[in-house]
C-alpha cells in the first residue's frame, strides 16, 4: 500500500466527520488501490508478452544454416572419357600378325645350328677306315675305371699305415698292469652326518687307473659298504686324490690298484 493510501485512511478515521464523509474517503481509497493493482496487472502482462516474443525470434534463424552446401557437381568434371581409348587397342592384335611369320624362321636356324655336331661323325667314319686307333682308346677307357676302385680300396689297406694307427690304438687299449702298490696321495674320505646319525657303515673298496702320466683315468666301485652316501664319499676322496706314474723298467705303464676305506661309528 502507499504512503498516500495509507494516509488518506489515517485522516478518515482521525476526523469526526460525518459518515458520508467517511464514505467518500474510503471510495478514493478503494479507487487508488485499485488503480494500483490494474497497473501492477498490466506491467505483468506487458513483461510476459515481452518474453514470449523474445523466445520466439531465435528460432527462425536456425533454418538458414542446412543449404549452402551445393558446389558438389564439380568433382564430376575429373571424370573424363580419357580412359576410353578402347580403339588404340585393336591395332597392335594386326602388329603381333605382322610380327608372326618372321618367329618361325628365327627357330629354325636355331635348329640348323644344333646339326653342328655332325663334322665328329665325319671323322668317326675316318676312324672305322682306320682300325688301328680304334682299339687304343677302348683299352684307355677300361683301365682308367679299375685303378680308380683299387685306389679308393687298398687306402685302409695299406700295411705301413695300418701299422702306425694300430700302434697308438694298441697303446691306448693296453688293459692296465694289477698292482700291489701306487705311489698316491688320497685325502680321507668325509663321513657323512646322515650317516653318521643312522648309524651306516661299512668298507667301500674302489678299484681305480692310474695313467701314462699319472692321472686318475677311471675310478669304480669295486665293493660296496651297504650305504650310497659312503660309496659315493669312497670314490669323490679317490676323485680328488693324485698319484705319479707306474713305471716298470724306467718305462710308463697303466697301473690298476683296489683302495678300502673303511666307515666306522668309532671314528
């Protein structure tokens, strides 16, 4: 309400005038007032037909942007008839015609010149005028081929080096000499703690070779001790060991020699 409103009221009901008067006072009132709200009313209506015709316009614009795009006939220009000259073709069919004939007579010389070989026969006939060259190449031929067989055959053959591979074969294959005593130095065997809590043991006899210079070529077992572990622990202390060459009469010689070694739970 307004401050005119408001006052005009105040002053009417402060006066004591006559009802009539009090009458005329409210009727102005109720007039402003609704002078006011009809104006209040009409803004409204001014705002929301202000609105709609706002929202209206930006949509006509949209239906301008969906046809420039028509310059699409000029990639049918890059397909000229140039790939068509079908008719240059036919020519050459009556060139490779014209080119035909002279083929033929290109292979035959090519024949006439394979009869080059006829001059030999010429002189094989010479030859049969002749009889007496006749017989010297055939006993030429039939030589040659049996002095190639005896060649290749009596190559392993031959005595002297049959004898020369047969001396080292022999000297390697020589079986080793039995003997009482090597000159040897074998570590102890260890005993191992599995062993030793199972309680195994036992004697392990390897037997091994001693070569040309010295070195332990083999080393078997010869009898076991009745446990793997202890075998094994015989043959790697005979492994590890070294000895000097066995010579009889200032001369090397394989030497075969059997070791115990004995596993004790006294040890």
């Amino acid at each position: 309400m307004k401050p005119e409103v408001a006052l005009m009221l105040q002053v009417a009901m402060a006066s004591p005038a006559s009802p009539t008067h009090h009458a005329r006072v409210y009727r102005r009132a109720a007039f402003v007032l609704g002078a006011v709200i009809a104006a209040h009313l009409v803004l409204l209506a001014v705002a929301l037909s202000a609105r709609d015709r706002i929202v209206e316009r930006p949509v006509e614009p949209r239906t301008i942007t969906a046809v420039l795009l028509s310059p699409e006939p000029e990639p049918s220009t890059p397909a000229p008839a140039v790939a068509r000259p079908a008719p240059v073709v036919p020519t050459p069919p009556a060139v490779t015609t014209a080119h035909l004939p002279p083929t033929p007579p290109a292979a035959h010389p090519a024949t006439r010149v394979k009869p080059a070989p006829p001059p030999p026969r010429t002189q094989v006939a010479r030859s049969v005028d002749t009889p007496s060259p006749l017989p010297t190449p055939s006993p030429t031929i039939a030589p040659a081929t049996p002095p190639e067989n005896t060649a290749a055959v009596p190559q392993p053959a031959t005595p002297s080096t049959a004898a020369t591979v047969a001396k080292p074969a022999a000297s390697a294959s020589i079986e080793p000499r039995n003997v009482a005593h090597v000159d040897c130095s074998i570590p102890k065997p260890d005993y191992p703690d599995i062993s030793q809590r199972r309680g195994e043991h036992g004697t392990a006899v390897v037997r091994f070779v001693v070569g040309l210079t010295g070195k332990i070529e083999t080393a078997q077992l010869q009898k076991s001790s009745g446990s793997t572990r202890l075998d094994d622990a015989a043959l790697a202390a005979v492994h590890a060991g070294s000895c000097r060459p066995y010579t009889d009469n200032g001369t090397p010689v394989r030497a075969a020699y059997s070791q115990s070694f004995v596993f004790g739970l006294a040890e």
